[in-house]
C-alpha cells in the first residue's frame, strides 16, 4: 500500500468528489455508478474510469463491502507486550510465525510490540496468547474489545 | 445475524472487492451462478443485520495527506466511559474508538482511540482536542506512536465456509 502522500495536483474536483461520495457508500441498485453519476453530473463510464484509475494510483485502497468478521463468527484480540531490546528481533519472529496473529506493530512504549490475534473461536484466543507466552516466556497482556463505539475513517479529499 | 452458505461464497466472492463494472452486483451473481436480484437482496440485509458495515471506497489516509497516527488511550472514569465514547468516536480525525479492560498495574486506559493527521503535531493537537472533551472524567492518557509495521496480514475469513 502506497503510504506517501499524491503529488500535488493528481486530483481534480471531481476525483475529489467521488472519493468524499463514495466513502459515503454505494447504492445497492443493478447499475449503482449510474446513480452515483447523476447525483454528480458525470457519465456512469466517468465515475467507473475515474474509479479504476483512483484504485490504480493508491488513492483508494479498496472498492467493495466492508464485512464485521466477528459477525461472521470470527474472534479478534489485540494484545500488547513488553519485550526487552535485546530480544526484540527474536521475539518478533516467534510472535509473527504464530498463524493467528494478524498485524503486528513496534510501538514507541514501554510495552513496545502490539498485534492483533484473529481465530476461528473465542477458546482460540486464548490458545494463542498462552502459546506466545510460552515460546516467549514473556506477558502477553489482553485487550478484548469490550463495547465499540466507532469503526470506519471519512477523509475529505 | 446469522449467515447461510449462499452468502458465505457472496462474501468470499467480493472479499477482494467488487468488479468496476456498470453492473458489479450481476457480475457477482454470474461469477457464483446465482441471481443479480438475489445478490443484491442478500447484501442489502447483511448490511442491516451488520455483516456488512458498509459497501464503499476505503481511502488510503496516507495518500490523501494524513501520514500521521498515533493509538491514544485513556484512563476514563467507569460511569462515564460509555457516555463518552461515542462523543470521542464521533470527532472527525478518529478512525477506531473501542472500550477495553485495563491491565493494572501498569496500564490503566479503558478508552481507546486511534488519532490521525498530517503530521505528528497535528495529531498531538487532536490528542488535546480529546482531553478537552473528556475532561475531568480522565485521570491521565498516553499516545502510542508505531514505529515498524512488523506483520500485516489480511483478516482471514473464518469459520466453516
């Protein structure tokens, strides 16, 4: 994923416009870039070339359904733990061979390595987080999410 | 909320995306050998069971200018937390606002919330923008600024497709 920002002047007005409507959401009718076009005055092959070439140039990252994985019986975990400087790399690499850990991130913290474990089954965390405890012999600290109350990103473009 | 075989081959189908075609839903149905209406009627209600949060563009924040983000956590009073939360969740740079369990001793934030910006000192002033909000209902926060990505895997799908 492109993590720089465009050069000025990749987008014009219009660009700008379908990526701030199309956050918003797709209509889920047969010919859903007909409707947006009109709402837009653009053509229905306007907004779909404009959408390929947005894909195509890392201003979007992805054009589609977004799916709750936990409502579709997943379980998720973020855990955190505290790894001394020395191991670090060693411990990145047991951590990271684990298959149910997803994202994994080094923080400037004292606990200093934070991923994401995704399993089938809520026992599945667990398993996880006691199998990295012991190839570590380290704390994995466990933070289940408890209530959300916002997931999604809206940037003006 | 619960889902049936149909959909789960819906879902594996569009896990990439959907196709920028004038007709995306019809060529789902036609990939899977099912019906466009059909298709469609199927998304629509895992959108409002909550299957589906919502069919859009997700925007790389990166390329649009917003290079900065930092995980801040707060230490929030337990009878207000759910009050504010949403408050929190609601502001404009905040992408993820979750309630979770404090791990004493240590780490006493219960509020969650991952702030983005152009810069790092516009994250810190959005970082200020939150304490405000919270007030004295906060005992103390910290940022969490990443330093290396050190796996990044897409969330599998899971269970019995």
């Amino acid at each position: 994923m492109r993590r720089a920002p465009l050069p000025e002047g990749t987008l014009d007005a219009m660009d700008r416009a379908l990526l701030n409507g199309l956050q918003e959401g797709l209509p889920v009718t047969r010919r859903p870039f007909a409707r947006i076009a009109a709402d837009l005055g653009m053509t229905e092959c306007d907004v779909i070339d404009r959408v390929a070439r947005l894909r195509e140039i890392g201003a979007i990252t992805r054009f589609g359904p977004f799916y709750d994985a936990e409502a579709m019986g997943g379980a998720f975990c973020l855990c955190a733990m505290e790894v001394p400087a020395g191991q670090f790399e060693a411990v990145v690499t047991l951590v990271n061979a684990v298959p149910e850990v997803a994202h994994n991130y080094e923080r400037a913290h004292r606990l200093n390595m934070w991923f994401v474990l995704a399993c089938e089954t809520p026992d599945g965390i667990a398993a996880a987080a006691e199998r990295i405890e012991r190839e570590t012999v380290l704390t994995v600290l466990c933070f289940p999410k408890e209530k959300e109350f916002f997931i999604g990103f809206r940037v003006m473009a | 909320m619960s889902i049936d075989a149909t959909d789960r081959r819906i879902i594996a189908a569009t896990a990439g995306g959907l196709p920028l075609a004038p007709e995306p839903f019809t060529a789902v149905a036609e990939w899977l050998g099912l019906d466009e209406g059909e298709v469609r009627r199927r998304l629509v209600a895992m959108q409002a069971s909550g299957v589906i949060r919502r069919i859009a563009v997700a925007p790389n924040h990166y390329a649009l200018g917003m290079t900065a983000n930092g995980m801040s956590v707060w230490d929030v009073d337990d009878a207000t937390v759910d009050d504010l939360g949403p408050r929190v969740g609601a502001l404009d740079f905040v992408s993820h606002c979750y309630r979770r369990p404090r791990a004493r001793p240590g780490w006493p934030y219960n509020l969650f919330a991952m702030l983005h910006g152009a810069s790092r000192e516009e994250v810190e002033a959005k970082r200020r923008v939150v304490s405000d909000l919270l007030g004295p209902a906060c005992r103390s926060h910290d940022i969490l600024y990443s330093t290396r990505i050190l796996k990044k895997t897409g969330l599998r799908l899971t269970g019995g497709a």
